[in-house]
C-alpha cells in the first residue's frame, strides 16, 4: 500500500513538473509574441532554421538527415562570409521555443547564393516536401511552420483594403497597415481528407500533379459555411460518386501545402454492395480499392531517398496524417482478422 502510495506521489511529481514547464514555455512563448523588445532579445540566444527559397537546410548525420538549427551568432558569422548584412537575422519570425528553453526562428535567405551557403552551413537545401521523407518524424511539423510563416509573410507584404504595404511584429505574429488600421494574422484553409472503407479494402486516390505512384486518402477544401460532416460527404460524392457514413474523427494537423491548410482527418464506410467508384476526372486521375495486404507492403517501404527510384505504389509519408489514417485502418484490420482467425 505504502509503495504504490509512493509510486503515486512520484508519478503526480513528474507531472507537476513537466505541467509546470509547459506552461512557463507557454506564457514566454506568449510575452516574446507580443513583446517585440524582448523578442529581439530571445533572438539573439536563440536558433535559427534556414530556408532558401522555402527549401529548409538539412544536414547529414550519422544517423541520416536532420533539419538545421543554427546559432544566431553562427548564423551571423556565415551571412558575413558569404557578403551579408548580419542584421538580416533580425528578420526572422518566432516559431516556438524546445524543451530545453531555447527560442526557435525561421528565415528565408533566398537571395543569396545557394551553393556558397550550403558549402558555409555544411548543409543542403531540400524541397520540403522530400525533406518529409528524409528528417525524423518530430522535426516535421517543425520544418513545415518555418515554411508555412515564412510564406504567408511573403505573400502579405501589402493591404487588400488600401494597397498599403503591411508592417510585421518583430516576432511575426501578426502584420497592421497603420493606414486601414486593420491587423492580418497568418491563416490556415480548413480542409477534409477521409479514409474511405468498404470493411476490408480502403479508398485511395491520386491526382495527376502527384508524384508517379502516389496515392493519398480522399481531401477536399471546406467551402464558406459548411460543417467538417457536409464538406466530408460533399467530397467524396463529387470526387467518386459515393455515400460515405459512420464518420469517425481521427486527427487533425497543420499542413503547409499549397498555402498552409488545416487538416481534419475521418474515417468513414461505405455500403459493401455499393463501392462502384465513378471519378470525376477533372479532379482524380485515378481512385481505386486498396486491400490490407498493398496497404501494410506500401506503409514498411516508404521512399526515403528523393533520389532513388519510388515504388510502383506508395503512400504518403509518416508525418502526412493521410499515414496516420491508413496505420490507424491496418491496424483495425489486423485486429478484426486476428478476431475472425485470419492471417
Ligand atoms: N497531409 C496530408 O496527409 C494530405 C494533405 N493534403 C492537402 O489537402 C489539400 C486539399 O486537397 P485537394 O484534394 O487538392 O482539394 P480539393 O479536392 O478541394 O481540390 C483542390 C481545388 O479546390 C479549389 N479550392 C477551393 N478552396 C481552395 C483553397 N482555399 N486553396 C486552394 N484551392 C482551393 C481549387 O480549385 C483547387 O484546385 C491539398 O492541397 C494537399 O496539400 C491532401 C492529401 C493528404
Ligand atoms: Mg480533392
């Protein structure tokens, strides 16, 4: 009794803790959003994520690729070797701050020479969407919030009242036209993506601007006015003519494809006798019926290597929540399989 008493207290100690630092990173985090002077400040102690071009700097290490996060002092050593202002650091936007307390930021330095910075970083710039196949999966929705704000910065230089050029915060929470008066903040588009299943095989589809091979889960963007539930059913009817029911939420997660979109992942059924699909080709080049034995084959051999040759099929990777709706479907099936004394 005594020893699971205090195996208790240990436990709500930890918690405590750990609760505690969360919030105090939290509240800093907060203060450094709207405090500009103490963000110039968290700057210079902080560390920096590269882009060029929107392209994050990943460096290789012995146990593969890693996103970059250099020092602002190291950062201002290499922008005066390669012939730039080091001020130009004072441009970067607040991401958030680690475990260990250190303030994160992102900037773009697409002016500059790629090749003379990769050689000065030790690095190399990567297209996000293959640096998802090749850093680890923690590091992903740190890489797509530097690109994410980083574009929504480049591409709201200006007022859409008064054409006025907007003015950003120091830590890039925010932009005011102080002729309008009116403050934009970075956005996110709402966007369904659904597994469709029809019990023992799942639905999958492929646009043509896919890589060769891929194919994804069912999404579609939420039109003014709708529910997660009409924009779902909606998507599926136009994109393959079928009903979905028995919606279940799964996830959600930021995406910052094509211009940072709010993902909100279900699962859903179709009726068995009624899986006919009919494509609306202005959409989907293909959709097609997955069993569990292609879907489990394409989840152990996704390409890591942007270089090599891809797979005939293939799925999106880890960190896309289109995996985490297909782990979450195979993982269903092994149980149901297991239950009914299949392999
Ligand atoms: N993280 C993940 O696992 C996945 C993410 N996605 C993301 O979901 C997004 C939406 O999926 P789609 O099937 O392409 O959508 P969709 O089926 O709605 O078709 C895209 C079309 O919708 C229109 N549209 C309406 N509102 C829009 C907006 N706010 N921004 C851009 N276009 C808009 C445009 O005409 C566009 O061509 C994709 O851009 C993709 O990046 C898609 C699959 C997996
Ligand atoms: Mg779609």
């Amino acid at each position: 009794m005594l020893q699971s008493f205090k195996y208790l207290f240990s436990c709500n100690l930890v918690l405590s803790r750990s609760l505690s630092g969360y919030v105090s990173r939290m509240r800093y985090l907060m203060r450094l959003k709207e405090d500009d002077e103490a963000c110039r400040e968290a700057l210079k102690s902080g560390k920096v994520l590269l882009y060029h071009k929107l392209s994050p700097l990943l460096r290789k290490t012995s146990s593969g690729y890693k996103l970059a996060s250099l020092k602002t002092s190291d950062l201002e050593q290499i922008l005066e070797k390669v012939g730039k202002d080091k001020h130009i650091v004072n441009e970067s936007f607040l991401l958030g701050c680690t475990d260990k307390d250190e303030p994160q930021f992102s900037l773009d330095v697409g002016d500059l020479d790629r090749s003379a910075l990769e050689q000065e970083c030790r690095g190399m710039f990567v297209d996000l969407r293959k640096a998802f196949f090749m850093i680890p999966g923690p590091e992903s929705p740190l890489a797509a919030k530097g690109q994410a704000l980083l574009r929504w910065h480049q591409t709201n230089c200006f007022c859409s009242a008064t054409g006025q050029p907007t003015v950003r915060n120091q830590s890039g929470s925010f932009r005011v036209c102080h002729s309008s008066g009116i403050t934009y903040y970075p956005k996110m588009a709402p966007v369904v993506i659904v597994l469709v299943s029809d019990g023992s095989r799942c639905l999958l589809a492929r646009q043509a601007m896919f890589p060769p091979g891929m194919y994804s889960a069912l999404s579609g963007f939420c039109d003014m006015g709708e529910s997660v539930e009409e924009a779902l059913h909606r998507e599926v009817a136009e994109e393959v003519g079928l009903e979905v029911e028995n919606l279940q939420y799964s996830g959600s997660q930021h995406w910052p494809f094509p211009q940072s979109s709010f993902m909100l992942a279900c699962h859903a059924t179709v009726n068995p006798d009624k899986t006919q699909v009919n494509i609306d080709k202005a959409e989907l080049e293909d959709a097609r019926w997955f069993t569990y034995e292609e879907i489990t084959e394409a989840l152990q051999n996704l390409p890591r290597d942007p270089r090599r040759e891809p797979p005939v099929f293939w799925v999106p990777p880890s960190y896309a929540i289109a995996n985490q709706l297909l782990q979450e479907w195979a993982n269903h099936q092994q149980l149901s399989r297991k239950l009914h004394g299949l392999k």
